[in-house]
C-alpha cells in the first residue's frame, strides 16, 4: 500500500472511531420516545479516572494509574458504562495483549465519576470493534478469558461498522457479552442502524478525541480553520496569489484553544470539564509545527516553542499537500536509513 | 449580432441628449420605470440591468471601497444616480458612463442596477465594477426549471403570441470515456418557439447560461430581450413589463436564497452549533460508485478554493475552504437522492451561493432545504 494511502485509511479509522464514539453514547444521551436528551445521562470522551489499588492490609489506598476510556457515561441509579473503540488491531497479534490490558483496566473501581464520592455502584465495559477483525479479536478473548482477562464487571464486545444501501448507516450489533440496559441490549443483539448523515452531522462539530489524530489531518485542520481564518480577517490579504505566500504569526495556546473550542467534545462535558484534558493536546500541535518548519512551511519564534510563525500559502488542496508532505518525508526518511544500513554494511 | 449591437453604439451616442435629459430629471419612484419605457419607445436604445443583493448599505460599500472612479450624483426615493468612469491605461482612454441604483423595498438590500449607457460601458466598466465588489454583493442564479418558468409566466402574462429564441449560450455536460463529467459551452442560433428550445438543451444534457428572444404579437415584435442565468438583462422595450415578469421574482429568489444561507457559520453562535443545508435531488442521484466520482470530480473544478476529499466511497466526504473569503464546508453524500452541505466556522452566504451555484453548474440542480433527519 503507497505511504499516501496509508494516511488516508489512518484519517478514516480515526473519523470512524469519533463516528462509533458519537453513536455509542447517543444510545444513552438520547430519549428515543420524547425524542430529546436525557437529563439524567451525562456522557464524556476522555476523562481522567483515577485506579485505586488497596494495599495488601486493605487499608491504605494507592492512585497506580489514571484511565482514560474513550467513552464514559453515567447512568441514574449510580451505574457507569465505561469502553474503549478500537477499530483497528496491529496484524500481529503478539501485541494484541497490550490492546486488551488497556480495557483490563476499566475492569477496576475507578474513582473519578462527577458525584459525591466519585464512585459508581457498579460500571460495565464495552469494547468496540471494526466487523472486519471482530471475529479473530472475539477468538482471542475467549482463549485468554480465564489466565489473562477475567472481568468481574460485565464486559462486552460490539462490532461497528458502515453499511452501503441506498442510505448509509453506522451499525452496531453486540458480539459478546450483555449490557444491564436490557432494552438497549435486546436492540443491540438485533443491530441498531443510525443514519449516517446524522453521525457526520455531529462529525463537524467534532473532529478530535483524545487519540493522536494522523497528522496531515491535524495540519489541515490548523491551515483551514486557524491559519487561514487569521488570513482572510484581514480583506487586503484575500487578494493573495497562489504562489504567494503570507506570514501568519500565531501562538501555540491560539491554535489549541481554537481547535479545543471548535472541533473537541468539550460541549459534552462542558459542565464537568475537571477531569478532561484539553484535546488537541500540546504536544500534537508542537509536532504538526515541526512538521511546517521541516518543510519550511513555518519557523519557531521563541526557543520554548510557544510562538510559531507561518507561511500561508493557498493550496489546491489543503490536505493532499499536508498527506504529499508527511508521505515524502516518511519515504526519505526511510530511504536514508536504508542509505546508511547499507554504508554500515 | 456584431452589426446590431455596434449600430446600437452608435445610436446611444447620437442620443445622448434624451439618456442627460434623464439623467438630469427628478428621480420619483412612481415614475422611474415608465420613464425608461418612454425612453425606449421613442428612441433605439438598450436598457441593461443587474439584480444582485448587498450584505449591507450599498452606499456604505462603496465608500469603503474609496473609488476615484465612482462619484455619486444625486440620490432621491431609493434611487440613486452613479457615474463610473475605468481608464484603460494599455489604450490610455477611458470609459465612463451613468447608472442608477434602485433599491428595492420589499427586498431589503436587495437591488438592481440600471444602465442605458453602450454595450462597452456595462461589459467593461458596471458589470466588472459590480462583480468587484464580491464577496459583500451577492450576484444570483436562475435554475434551468426556473427560467422556463419565467418564461412562460411572461408569455401568457402578456398574452404574446411567442417568444422566439434568437440566440442562445449553453453548457452541455457528457460524460468522457473515462467516466468524467465535462461541461462545454455552446453558442447556438436555434430560431426555435420556447418550448422547442427547453426540449432541444434538455436533450443534449444541457442547460441555457443565456438567451436572447423576440417577445411577439403575432409577426410584430414587441421586444428584443436577452437574460443570462446570473439574472442579467437587456431589451430594448417594455422596461416595466420585463422587471415585472423577470428581475422582481429573480430578486426574490435572490433574497430567499440569502434568508436561507446567512447566519449559517458556526462561529455565528455561542454553541459554534452547525447548521447543514441540503440539496434533495428528488431521485436518485448517487446509485453507484461512478456517480460519486461524477461529484467529485465536478466539485473538483470550484475555482479559487481548496477541495480535499477524505472519502470517495461509499459516501461521499469533501473539505472545501473558499479562497474568496475563507468560508469552509463539509459537503458530505451518505443518501442517495441529496446531499449535504454543513457550513464551517465562517461561512458566508455569497460563498454557500457560490458552492451551490457551481454544483447546479458543474453537476446537477435540485431543492435547496434545510437539513432534516432521515431516519
């Protein structure tokens, strides 16, 4: 598969999984009789929990880690659903088992809930699945469900995928395992259709979840929606020719905040927004940079790195020059370190 | 055509004195358009006219705009006189000319330009001044059913026995070998009644990006009109009937059209919220994966922007930023009979008309609505 391909397929799972994240929760988030949002469901991407593990006298309590599931949602009655979306499995199973200790956490009392005490009565765990690997991943649980992950909450398997009719839908369908929302459940075993052009709707107003987003997507998202909106502010510059080019002097936090504001899922959790991180995280944003500056597409103005300034420039299109510029470098890259394996030979 | 239009040049500059005369008179309302059509009546003149429509005061704009070359000569009643000069510097000459701008009531910021200055002075001087000052006016377009309907409303309103096409410009699609759709235009003199013109273009997969047509009592012509899909006309008679029958319904499109587009950039809401507009095809349109590459490649040839498809198939996913102005869409396909168009951070309503105005150009027309939930 060409390098450019790769990227592509990368900006589609990682769309899908925003795509599964959205429908899963909705599931909950939506009344499907008064066809409005529960008041009493509150939903969050990302949030931080804390592990609790007791020491071996049971009294002193230890934080050993801090989860972040891709979904958490909390239900009346103190019940919590907590899940992981993994449409995409390495090939190679030998690493599947970190894949699979990642969701063993949540099989843990996580303290970090938005009530008194921070504690649910009880939580399940979802994990969903792509329907292309469902069935090998379903096998490998079942091999390893007694030495390696025993769950003591429920632990359930979805598979999620997009069906092609007329009109396309997100379906989702449980493989394994059973919800405690036995209405929900019983439309889960069945499949549950939501239409597409719903998801994408939602998609638009959030195109980031806490995983590291393929960075030509990230580029494209800083070039259209921040560095280009600074560009066209100003009505004498929009007059720019192709080839010319502008420099836009930006803030690292600016480019965050607008991102952060726009396209995260700040909205879902804007009023228990304690324990998220802010997406994009700094760190992503530092690297697309450096990604600019490698092409002399930008250059820091500070050696902190807290002030970039950037050559804006109009392309044809905007995320097939950040998927050429990630592919080439990808490919040089490699062709230099096969250059000097081979002068190490 | 060549001949006529030179001999209306001349003509213009031999009656100067009647178009000053105009000029010079009191602007009323209640007057304005039978004026025009005593002035065509009696003498051979032309009368151009643009619809278009302005984010806000037009009279503001153009002070913004600080022209040397535009100067305003006199404003009265919601008319207003311009004169607007273009030099030429390669040629070292000038072109000046008048124009009014009468602003319509019902239509707020909604208005036409008129001229009755010569061929050159619209083509070269108040048609580009006009489009200069896109993005904040906001030109329109005439869907091919639509301009049918104009049509035959106009006929049978005053009762003309015909309307021949004299000329005609149109955009034939076909598809190449490899599957593309290509636009071509075509120049035509098809000397057909109305109803033959629409059944030839519609045979050839085509639609009319103008015509030119004699409105006739019998073998007496009554006027000689040309009217482009931009709203743009011209005729030499029957000035009051022609804004009745043609500019007034396109402006009112016109201004339903922005009703339904502004106001629709994220950013024009605290919750950053978006607001999607459909276009329903009424049949269906995307039943194979050709067709998507058909779209694709037709939304490809937006000029001034970028188009980024993150998905081809088997739904459709477009990131579309307008270099005109920095609008951004999603244009995304996940139905067979519509499709989707979900405005970004800033999206203005000059450039959502200029997205769908390029997909009813370059692919195909339909309904514009608001998105609603298909379940």
């Amino acid at each position: 598969m060409k390098t450019k391909d790769i990227f592509l397929n990368d900006i589609d799972t990682y769309k899908d999984s925003i795509l599964a994240i959205l429908g899963f929760i909705n599931f909950y988030l939506f009344d499907d009789i008064s066809k409005t949002l529960r008041n009493d469901v509150f939903a969050f991407q990302g949030r931080r929990f804390d592990l609790i593990q007791k020491s071996k006298d049971e009294t002193e309590v230890q934080k050993v880690s801090h989860p972040t599931p891709d979904f958490a949602i909390l239900l009346p009655n103190n019940l919590g659903v907590i899940g992981e979306v993994k449409l995409r499995f390495p090939r190679n199973q030998d690493f599947w088992e970190n894949d699979f200790n990642q969701v063993f956490k949540y099989d843990n009392d996580l303290i970090g809930w938005p009530i008194e005490d921070q504690k649910v009565f009880s939580h399940e765990v979802v994990l969903i699945l792509h329907e292309s690997q469902e069935v090998l991943i379903r096998r490998y649980y079942e091999a390893n469900k007694v030495d390696k992950f025993q769950f003591i909450h429920p632990f359930i398997i979805i598979n999620f995928h997009r069906t092609n009719q007329r009109n396309s839908y997100a379906f989702f369908q449980i493989k394994s395992g059973n919800l405690s929302d036995n209405k929900l459940n019983d439309r889960l075993e069945i499949g549950i259709e939501v239409p597409l052009a719903e998801l994408l709707k939602s998609y638009s107003e959030i195109k980031l979840y806490d995983a590291v987003p393929p960075l030509p997507y990230l580029l494209q998202l800083i070039w259209q929606d921040v560095v280009a909106q600074r560009v066209f502010s100003d009505e004498r510059l929009r007059a720019l020719r192709r080839n010319q080019k502008i420099k836009v002097e930006l803030k690292v936090d600016e480019i965050i905040d607008e991102l952060h504001n726009s396209y995260s899922f700040k909205e879902i959790h804007k009023n228990y927004s304690e324990r998220q991180s802010k997406i994009p995280k700094r760190e992503w944003v530092i690297e697309a940079c450096e990604k600019l500056i490698e092409v002399n597409e930008a250059e820091w103005l500070d050696e902190a790195k807290t002030k970039v300034k950037i050559y804006f420039q109009k392309h044809e299109d905007i995320l097939g020059h950040f998927i050429e510029i990630c592919a080439n470098i990808i490919s040089s890259a490699s062709q230099i370190e096969l250059f000097n394996s081979n002068s190490k030979i | 055509m060549i001949l006529r239009l030179d001999y209306s040049l001349i003509i213009n500059d031999n009656n100067m004195d009647f178009i000053n005369a105009f000029y010079n008179s009191k602007l009323d309302r209640n007057n304005f358009f039978s004026r025009i059509d005593s002035l065509l009546s009696s003498e051979t003149l032309f009368v151009y006219a643009i619809p278009f429509a302005c984010e806000y005061d037009f009279l503001q704009l153009v002070n913004n705009v600080k022209s040397k070359s535009l100067k305003l000569i006199k404003s009265a009643d919601g008319i207003h006189l311009f004169s607007l000069k273009h030099i030429v510097k390669k040629k070292n000459e000038s072109i000046e000319g008048k124009f009014f701008l009468y602003e319509l009531q019902d239509q707020v910021n909604c208005k036409f330009a008129i001229t009755m200055e010569n061929n050159q002075f619209f083509h070269r001087v108040l048609k580009p001044f006009i489009d200069s000052l896109k993005p904040h006016v906001i030109t329109t377009f005439i869907t091919h059913s639509k301009l049918k309907e104009l049509l035959i409303n106009f006929q049978s309103v005053n009762k003309f026995t015909d309307l021949r096409i004299l000329r005609a410009s149109q955009k034939i699609r076909f598809i190449e070998p490899n599957n593309t759709q290509k636009i071509v235009s075509e120049i035509s003199w098809p000397s057909m009644s109305l109803e033959e013109a629409f059944n030839w273009v519609a045979e050839k997969n085509g639609w009319f990006k103008s015509l030119q047509f004699e409105a006739l009592y019998g073998n007496r012509v009554f006027a000689d009109v040309y009217l482009t899909r931009q709203g743009i006309l011209k005729t030499n008679q029957g000035f009051t009937n022609i804004t009745e029958a043609f500019l007034k319904p396109i402006t009112k499109l016109l201004y339903e059209n922005i009703q339904q587009f502004k106001n629709r950039g994220r950013k024009e809401r605290q919750d950053l919220t978006v607001r999607p507009i459909m276009i329903d095809f009424g049949k269906e349109q995307f039943d194979s994966i050709e067709e998507n590459q058909k779209f694709i490649f037709a939304i490809k040839q937006f000029c001034n922007s970028s188009v980024s498809v993150l998905h081809g198939n088997p739904y459709v996913h477009i990131s579309i930023m307008d270099y005109i102005d920095g609008s951004s869409f999603d244009v995304m396909i996940s139905n067979s009979d519509r499709l989707m168009i979900i405005p970004q951070l800033k999206a203005s309503a000059f450039s959502i008309k200029r997205l769908v105005n390029h997909i009813f150009d370059f692919y195909a027309e339909g309904k514009i609505r608001d998105y609603i939930r298909n379940t």
